[in-house]
C-alpha cells in the first residue's frame, strides 16, 4: 500500500495521513476489542456501534474493503441477526492487521 498515494487521495501531505493512520490504528485496535467483547456477549447495539467506529473510520482513510466488512457487521447487528458474526468479525480483524502492516511495511 503506497502512504502517499491514500494521502494524495484524500487532499493530505503524507505526515497528516500518517497521524491520522497512527490514531486509526490505536481506536481501531480499541474498536476490534469492544467487538469481540460485544459479540461475546451477543449484544447487537454494542456489536453495530463498535462496526460503525471502524466502518466510519476505515472509510475515511480509504480502506473501502475493511470499511465494506465492517458495514455488514452493522448490518447484521441492527437486523439481530449474530449467526456467522463471529467469523465476519474474525475475517474483519485480519483484514485490518493487513492493512496496519502493508501501511506501515509500505
């Protein structure tokens, strides 16, 4: 993933995007945890919001994969349908520790 192209996407000088990564990063890891928490225990209104912080947040950096996955947690959250959540919130969070190393690696 190149940094200075996702910031010449979204009008930013590469060390904005870069702060902004670094803060995706630290509330996405937080997000990922309240998830599992709330999918634990199977509680749809903790389960839409925590995916919304993360559907709201990976858009706006670029990342319209993560940001999709995300949307059809909340989705499924806000309809209470769980069946299958856990292994979309698992595919969600590997997808995040992807884009966390190729921005980084990049």
């Amino acid at each position: 993933m190149n940094i200075s192209e996702l910031a010449q996407t979204l009008d930013l000088e590469v060390d904005e995007y870069r702060e902004l990564f670094d803060l995706f990063v630290e509330t996405g890891g937080s997000d990922l945890a309240a998830l599992e928490s709330a999918i634990k225990q199977e509680d749809a209104e903790k389960i839409a919001a925590a995916a919304h912080s993360l559907k709201g947040a990976s858009g706006n950096l670029g990342f319209m994969e993560l940001h999709g996955m995300a949307e059809e947690i909340v989705e499924k959250a806000r309809s209470n349908r769980l069946e299958g959540i856990f292994e979309s919130f698992d595919a969600m969070k590997k997808a995040f520790e992807t884009v966390v190393q190729e921005v980084y690696s990049g």
